[in-house]
C-alpha cells in the first residue's frame, strides 16, 4: 500500500485506478437500486395476481362475514377482524411491558443488570417464531383453556405470543431513543427539584416520543406480519367474534394464517388464488398505512421540537 | 427388428460419450439401453391405470414403489374422477379402473356388452373416526347429531347426552379431502341438495396431528380423523349409527373393512376380466404388505390381513 499510493499519486491520469472506483461507485448504485427494482417487482407480481379477484369475487362476496372457499365464499371481514383482534391484544399487552422495561433498563437499572438484561432481550429476538409458536401451542393454550375459555387456541393466545415476538424491537429502539435524550434535559429537571420519577415521566419519555412511536409501529408491523406462530395457536376459526371483552377469548382466522395454510393445495389461477393475493394486497396496504403514519407522527414531532428549541 | 435398433442404439451411446463433457448424456444412454435389452416386447405398453381422484395419490405412492419391485412394468396414472375411469374400463383404454365407490349394475351391465367382466379388487379403506376426549360421557352418536353438531344447530354437549359445556368444533383444512368427505357425508348427510356447511366457529387444523392433540386435552372438543391418527388410550372413537334405528358401530379396521361402520368407504381397482401377467402380480402386491404399508403411510386404513 504504501509502495503503490505514490506511484499512482505521481500519475494524474490513473487509468486502472479510476476504473475500479468507477466499477464499485455503479456496483454500489447498482445494489441500492436493485431494492428498488425488488420492491417494485413485489408491488407488480401481488397487483397482477390479486387484483383479478376483485373482478371475479362479487364485492358483497368479498365484504361478507363468511371465508369458506370450497364453496366460493370469499368473505375477508373475519379474517381481517381476526388479524385486527391479535394485533391489537398483542399491542396492549408488550407496548406497556416494553416501555417499562426499556426505561427501567435505560434510567434506572444499574450498570450490570442492565449488562445481564440486554443481552437476554437480544436473545428473545433471535427465537424463531416457530418455536415460540410451539410453545404457545404446548404451554399457554392449556393454561388458558384451564382458565375457563372452552379451548385454549384463542386470539389472546396469539396476542400473547406476538407481544413476545415485538417485545425485542420495542424494548431496545425504546431504549435507543431513551439514550439519545441529552444528559442537559435530566440535570436540568433534577436541578429544578423533580424527582426522579417526575424527571422519567415528564421530561425524559415526551423527549423520546418519535423514538417510542417508531418503537411501536415497528412493533405491530412485526405483529401483523407473523405467520407460523399465529397458524398454531389461534385456532384458525373465520368466525367473527361478538362485540365484547370476551371476543378476545375465541378462535379467529388471521390473514397470514389464511395465506399460509391454503396457498399451498391452490390451484394456480383460480378464484381462490387470486383472493389469497388479494389478501396479500390488503396486507401490504396495512403495513403501509402503519408505517407511513408512523412517518407522519415522527414527522410533526420532530418539527415541533426544533421550533420550541429555537 | 431389435437387432437393427440395438447397433443403432449402441452407436448413439458411443457418439454421446465422444460429445459429453459431463456425466449427464452418459447415464441417459444407459438407460435408454437397459430399456430396449430388458424390457419383452409384451410390457413395452405401460399399464394405464385411471380413474378417482382420492385414488389417485395413492395410486402414484404404489406405482412409484413398484418400480423398485418390478422396475420393467411401467404404469401410468391418471386422475379424472371415478366416473372417467370405469368409461375408459368399459372402452378398454384402461387395464385398471381406480374407484371410491363400487360400480353401478348400469355400468357393469355397459361392460358386458363390450363383451368386458369387470373383477373387483379391495385395495384401501377410507374410514373417518370422530373422536372425543376420554373424559367426554357422550360415546355414540347418529350421523344426524353429527351434521347438528357441526352446521352449529346443536352448540351444547347437553342436547347430545353430555356435560352442560359448549361444544369445541375441530376439522382439517378446507382443501383436505378428508375435510371434503366428511361435508358431504355426515355434514350434509349424502344428500345432493343440501348446502349446508361448517359452522364458522369451527377450528381449522392444519394437520390431523392438531385435531389429536386438541381432543386428547380439551374435554369439550370433537373432531374426526383417519382411523391412522387415533391412539385409543388418549382419544375416545365415538360410535356412529346412520339413524336412531340403526346398530351404533365403533370405528375399527374390522367395522371399516366390512363396510358396517357408516363414515368408511371402500376404495377399489377394477379390471377387466381376471387379471393376467404382471397386472395380477401388481394387485397382488398392492393387496400385500409392502402395498398396504404405502397405504396407512398415506393415512388410508389398510386391508385387514389375509
């Protein structure tokens, strides 16, 4: 190295060099826009796949209350119902449980148990779902079922292997926006004579919001999304709960359950085929609406800090 | 004629070994060599085996583990429905006609005038058992009751001479053929103009081995399964009646193969005339223990012993 850089330095023109550079500039703009390109593919293969089921399923089929496709009835409420149900009891039980935790560990813990408590989170994100799945499925599904629901196999089951599954990501970006909130913002509340609860709650969180909200939404974003683990414990009913506490307590059919358990006996083309795309589609468009409202919420927040500061 | 092909075929293979860089051509002429010095000219024709669809997995399994046994005997399957196979027996376009159900007289009757004696050979049974937790009182119900239980029109075990506990429903997939059986014969009752179907409270298992394990803990579900599945010390087989009137039959490979217990069916093979050569060593083996073994592999229930 040291040998060739002055040997190149005494050539302006080099040539070999130049193109190398050159090379690698397009290979690393070539990788970045290849994401793009994939993404797009993606949007394009589940668009040409799931639209036609639109035309071909009647909307008062695909708005009903009933999915049973060996006899066309492309109803999507209960499954959208039964994500919606999982997600939500996911998101009630690991947002509080995260929150706490990435402020006890950020605020208050000593230095080594939060040594200890790290990586233990770090390893309850690497768990693969399918395990915890297996757990739900041998573990908590009969503690529930002894609790007093008629089976173990519920929506709240999900829930609550979900909110494990998220917890990881909730607790350590939680805990990453809690750390980057300037030391100035907690003297300062302490030198005033806040408590060091008073300083926790009402200085240092509001400071982390758009952290905590990012936090958050990756968290249902994970929730939503899971498959396997949902497949084994909520039962799979396309049953629309009633309205009701209880509604957490009963089987629900979730849409990448759906996805998963008949995708692959489908015949290519048909009807129930291009509905488990359209499934997809409507998926993707959740996903999206959280995340660009997640977008948003950061957004403002942001803005409303710098002016205050200013 | 097979003395011009050989040479011919030899000087192929030289040719190909001189072309190949790979291994690929070399094994392709090989076995393009055994065929034509193996295979008499009787079994050069393969043997057109047609006809169910729930058949016709099973159908494949044999005919794949049969070319170990035999690997001259080629035998092509096709599916189609029960219906397309006895037409092609009855034409004479297949040797063997696969069928969930026996032939009809009409159909056997049809046969003869082609001047063709169809011959019935068993070679599976297809039996549901519908079972229960061991702590569950209720141990007999009608095909009736069934079809109550699970369009949802019973929600309570009581009404069925149980426990006052509401009733867990559990069933296979939709696209199981299992799942599709059991619609049409205990959840519509065999009758072509009803539509009823599961109760949306009902839990879909993805595996057979999902309905076992709920059943063995939760005392208020019910669920059916292959005979295959069911261990009877952690699940109860409930006995089933076509209606009050008749006998209450418990599942059982006996029950099943003498067609008393109602959710069980035959699953056939006709051919045409008694079979000869190696289509009558075919059934035999498929009828023996190597082909019943493929048989409860793919959860169907085996032959009882010969």
């Amino acid at each position: 190295m040291e040998q060739t850089a002055p040997f190149i330095g005494s050539r302006p023109a080099a040539e070999p060099r130049h193109w190398g550079e050159w090379m690698i500039e397009k290979l690393i703009q070539v990788a970045g826009l290849s994401t793009i390109l994939i993404i797009a593919l993606i949007f394009f293969f589940l668009l040409r796949e799931g639209l036609p089921a639109f035309f071909k399923v009647p909307l008062h089929t695909l708005l009903g209350s009933r999915w049973y496709p060996i006899e066309n009835l492309f109803g999507l409420l209960p499954l959208l119902v039964g994500s919606l149900l999982v997600t939500v009891g996911a998101v009630v039980i690991a947002v509080p449980l995260g929150l706490v935790t990435a402020i006890y560990m950020g605020e208050i813990a000593p230095r080594w148990q939060r040594e200890i408590l790290k990586p233990l989170i770090e390893m309850l994100a690497g768990i693969p779902s399918i395990v915890l799945g297996f757990l739900g499925w041998v573990v908590l599904a009969p503690l529930i079922q002894q609790a007093g629901a008629p089976t173990g196999l519920t929506a709240f089951t999900g829930s609550i292997i979900l909110a494990y599954m998220s917890l990881p990501t909730i607790i350590s970006i939680s805990e990453d926006a809690l750390y980057a909130v300037p030391k100035e913002y907690r003297d300062g509340a302490l030198a005033i004579g806040a408590t060091q609860w008073q300083t926790i709650w009402r200085v240092v969180v509001p400071a982390a919001r758009s952290g905590i909200v990012i936090a958050i939404m990756l968290g249902i974003g994970r929730a939503i999304g899971e498959t396997m683990a949902v497949l084994m414990v909520t039962g799979n009913a396309a049953n629309i709960p009633a309205l009701g506490f209880g509604m957490f307590f009963q089987p629900v059919r979730t849409m990448t359950a759906t996805i998963a358990a008949e995708m692959g006996e489908v015949a290519n083309g048909s009807v129930h085929y291009n509905t488990l795309f359209a499934i997809g589609i409507l998926l993707f468009v959740i996903t999206f609406g959280i995340n660009s409202l997640a977008g948003r919420l950061v957004g403002t927040q942001g803005k409303r800090r710098r002016s205050s500061q200013l | 004629m097979l003395f011009v092909r050989y040479p011919f075929k030899f000087s192929l293979c030289v040719l190909l070994l001189l072309m190949a860089s790979g291994g690929i051509w070399i094994s392709a002429c090989q076995s393009g060599a055994t065929v034509a010095q193996t295979a008499p000219a009787e079994n050069q024709r393969a043997i057109q085996n047609k006809g169910s669809d729930t058949l016709v997995n099973l159908a494949l399994a044999w005919a794949e583990a049969y070319r170990n046994v035999n690997p001259t005997v080629a035998i092509a399957v096709t599916g189609g429905g029960t219906g397309t196979g006895i037409a092609a027996l009855i034409n004479g376009t297949a040797d063997i006609a696969n069928a969930s159900r026996k032939m009809t007289d009409d159909e056997i009757a049809q046969a003869k005038q082609n001047g063709i004696t169809p011959v019935e050979f068993t070679v599976a049974i297809d039996a549901l058992a519908v079972i229960v937790n061991p702590a569950n009182p209720v141990s007999k119900l009608t095909i009736a009751q069934l079809a109550d239980i699970f369009t949802g029109r019973i929600t309570n075990w009581q009404a069925v001479g149980g426990n006052d506990a509401p009733i867990v429903l559990l069933s296979r997939e939709t696209n199981s053929g299992t799942h599709v059986y059991f619609l049409e014969n205990v959840v519509r009752q065999n009758q072509k103009d009803n539509k009823d179907i599961f109760v949306p409270q009902t839990l879909l298992m993805p595996s057979s081995v999902g309905i076992t394990s709920e059943v063995r803990r939760n005392p208020n579900a019910i669920g059916y399964d292959g005979l295959g599945y069911v261990d009877p010390e952690h699940e109860k087989m409930i006995a089933i009646a076509v209606d009050k009137k008749s006998p209450y039959i418990a599942p059982s490979v006996a029950s099943g193969a003498d067609g008393s217990y109602p959710i069980a069916r035959g699953l056939y093979m006709y051919t045409a005339g008694e079979p000869k050569g190696v289509i009558a060593s075919y059934l035999d083996w498929i009828q023996g223990p190597q082909g019943q073994k493929i048989v409860a592999d793919l959860g169907f229930v085996p032959l009882p012993k010969r």
